[in-house]
C-alpha cells in the first residue's frame, strides 16, 4: 500500500473520467499537471540554539475557477508527489461542489509531536514568509491539514499582515473565532462526510436508522462524522487511530470515544471497546458503513478483496487506490469519493473567505445550512452524471463533472502566451 504513489493515482482517475468526456487530449494533459511547485529547505533556530533544516512544498496545481486553495500539513511522509496529488484533488473537489476557487496544497516533512510550541511556531512563520509572495486572500489561500489547525493559521495570517502592513483575514481559512474564522468550520470536513453517507444510504433505499459503521482515523473528521452518523440513528461498532483500532459488536458512545482519546492520545483503551483489532481488520469488517479517515492508500487492491462494507465514504483524501476502486466497482460497493464526501472543509472555507471579504459573520446555524445545501446539490449533480453517461461508478462520475467544469473554464478564458 505504501508504495502506490498518490499523484500517478490522481492522473489515473482523471483519465478514466476524461474517456467519458468531449475535451481534447492535450487540454486533459494539462489538467494534470501542476502549473507550479515551490519547494523550500527551511533553516530554523531550535530552543537549544541549534538550526534544523526543513523540507517543505506549497503546489499551485491549477486555478482557472479562482485562487489557489488547500491545506498545509505536518507530517513526515510530506513529499513532493504527495503534496502535488493533494493539490490536484483539491482543484477537482472545488469543482465537484461548484465553488470558485482552484486547487493549492503544502506542507512541510516533520513530525510536530517532536518540537516544542515555539520551535512550530518558528518553523511556521519562516514557511509563511517564504510563500508570502504567492499567497493572498486573491491568489493562494492556505488552510489547516493534517497535524495542523487554527493555531498554525493564525500564525501564518499574522506574519503575512505584519509583513505586508496590511490587514487581510482572508488570506488563510480555517482560524480561530476571534481571529476572523467561521462557525462551523471545525465540523465542517466531518459534516459533508455524514450528509454524504445520508445521501448515499437515501440513493440506495438504505435506512441509516441503526446501520452499522467503522471509521478508521479518529481525528477532526473521523471523530465528527461518527458523532453525526449517530445523531441519524447509525451504531458506531469500531474505530481507529494510529496506536490501533477498537471494537464493540453492539457499539459504542461515538463522543466518549474522542474524549477518552483527547485524554489519553488514543481510542485503544477505552472502556466501551469490547476488543482491539488491527486497522486491517477494521478495514473489512462487515459493516453497513466504513469511512476512511485517516491517509491516503489505505485500501490498496488486495484489501479491497476483503472490505466488506455495503458503502464506504471516504473522509480522507485518497484513502483508496485506482485498482481497489476496479475491486469495489466490480463487487457493487456504492464508494462516495473524496473530492465530495470530505468537501464541507473547504466549502466552509469559501464560507470564511467570503465573510472575511464582507466583515460580516455568519451565525453557524447558516453556515451548516448552507454547506447542507451545497453538498445535497453536488450529490444530485453526480447521480445524474453517473445515470446519465453509465459511468462505472462515483468517483467517476464526479471527476465527469468535475473536469468538465475546469475545461470549460479554462477554455472561455483562452490561452496566451
């Protein structure tokens, strides 16, 4: 699974979909590519006075629909073609959903569990700096990712004001309240997982009235999703995190669960669990529901073999690979994608932006309305993609309209040199 490289599995769905569309060859090559990749070695002092150097990336994958958009993570596996990939399919998830922005990523290769606050937030203001001349509240918008969140936006969000002598909230999305940020925000990734599975499980007949679900990786999205599966009546039996994974055939308190694990660091160990698994059992158990939640690879063609799940909801960015996504196809497993199911973060965003842009706040009883709204329309644009071109399946179906929007785009506006 480790070795499925994110960015050629980006290209190989962006094919797949583009055969079922109008657009030229050579317009298809360019949609898969990034138009630019930064890539940095940060030198930054550590509290003992040593320096540490950093690689770190920020790609500008493609944006004919509007600014650069997406996340920044910390994490060790940050590499180029990861960063790359992630950036693509942030330009087809704005797509999907129909929101004016194109798509950016970044991040930076360390693990943030080893560096004291001050060291992080060295090391995010010299990233800050470094990407001050390509982002701005018209040009790139970063966000939070992976091992990353309001602290670090707003980090980011002051050194580029102070830098610039100006004010500007919107320059990153995903801040603290205070700071210009947007009720909502924090649920958001999580909310469109659960507004998908409802929509997914309604398209099927299902009633999510007592079904059963797994989520692997309990963090932001993971952790929410579950707990708004089961405010719908669904029965949370397993959960996972990077230490291991937890089982109870009757389920457990979705909210307890993350509690234990904001306590003590991990889901294992918590009380309502019955047993440990492995996140490979997780990963096949025979459930109603299994939301990916964690990284990308997750499911590689030989596991998806195993799944056992009736719908699967990926919260994650690129939790399945092309071949598991033949092997799921092939068995009639309904998999809602990523560029949709975990689209309520960056709807959201655009939310945050649009009201930095206004001054003026929404209450978080509109913003839910309103991705509510976004992610039920973009769910009925996909169905009627895959119904109306027979397309294999979802994933499919949303870079069908996906593409098409970002083509179509792109060639309104001309080409020059």
């Amino acid at each position: 699974m480790a070795d499925a490289n994110p960015f050629e599995n980006l290209q190989e769905q962006i094919d797949d979909a583009a055969a079922h569309l109008d657009v030229s060859e050579d317009v298809v090559e360019r949609l898969k590519h990034p138009e630019r990749v930064l890539e940095l070695n940060l030198s930054v002092e550590m509290d003992d006075g040593t320096l540490e150097r950093f690689e770190a990336f920020r790609s500008q994958f493609n944006g004919d629909r509007g600014p650069y958009k997406g996340g920044i993570r910390y994490h060790p596996a940050v590499d180029r073609d990861e960063v790359m990939a992630l950036s693509g399919w942030m330009v087809y998830k704005c797509a999907t959903v129909d929101i004016p922005y194109g798509g950016g990523k970044g991040g930076i290769a360390l693990d943030p569990t080893e560096y004291s606050e001050r060291e992080l937030e060295r090391v995010t203001r010299s990233f800050a700096e470094e990407l001050r001349p390509l982002i701005g509240e018209d040009r790139d918008i970063p966000a939070p990712d992976v091992n990353t969140g309001q602290r670090e936006m707003n980090w980011i969000k002051d050194t580029y004001e102070t830098l610039e002598n100006t004010t500007a909230p919107g320059v990153v999305t995903g801040k603290a309240l205070s700071s210009g940020g947007s009720e909502g925000r924090v649920e958001a990734t999580g909310r469109s997982t659960m507004l998908t599975a409802r929509e997914a499980f309604d398209y099927l007949g299902k009633d999510m009235e007592g079904a059963t679900v797994a989520v692997q990786g309990y963090g932001n999205a993971g952790s929410i999703a579950a707990e708004l599966v089961e405010d719908l009546g669904a029965t949370v039996v397993a959960a996972s995190d990077s230490q291991g994974a937890i089982y109870a055939e009757d389920g457990f308190d979705a909210v307890a669960a993350k509690d234990h694990k904001r306590e003590t660091g991990t889901v294992v160990g918590f009380e309502g669990a019955e047993r440990t698994l492995t996140n490979e059992e997780l990963l096949t158990l025979d459930v109603d529901l299994l939301i990916p939640a964690a990284l990308e690879n997750a499911i590689d063609g030989d596991l998806a073999r195993d799944v056992s799940a009736d719908v699967v909801v990926e919260a994650a960015n690129g939790p399945l690979t092309p071949d598991a996504d033949d092997v799921l196809t092939d068995r009639d497993v309904l998999v809602v994608p990523d560029i949709l199911a975990n689209s309520g973060g960056v709807t959201v965003s655009y939310f945050e932006w649009v009201q930095n842009r206004q001054r003026f706040a929404w209450t978080e009883e509109r913003v839910n309305d309103e991705l509510e709204g976004v992610v039920v329309d973009a769910f009925e644009t996909l169905v009627d993609a895959f119904e109306t071109h027979d397309l294999p399946n979802f994933r499919t179906a949303a870079y069908v309209v996906a593409i098409q929007r970002v083509a179509n785009a792109f060639e309104e506006a001309g080409n020059w040199p």
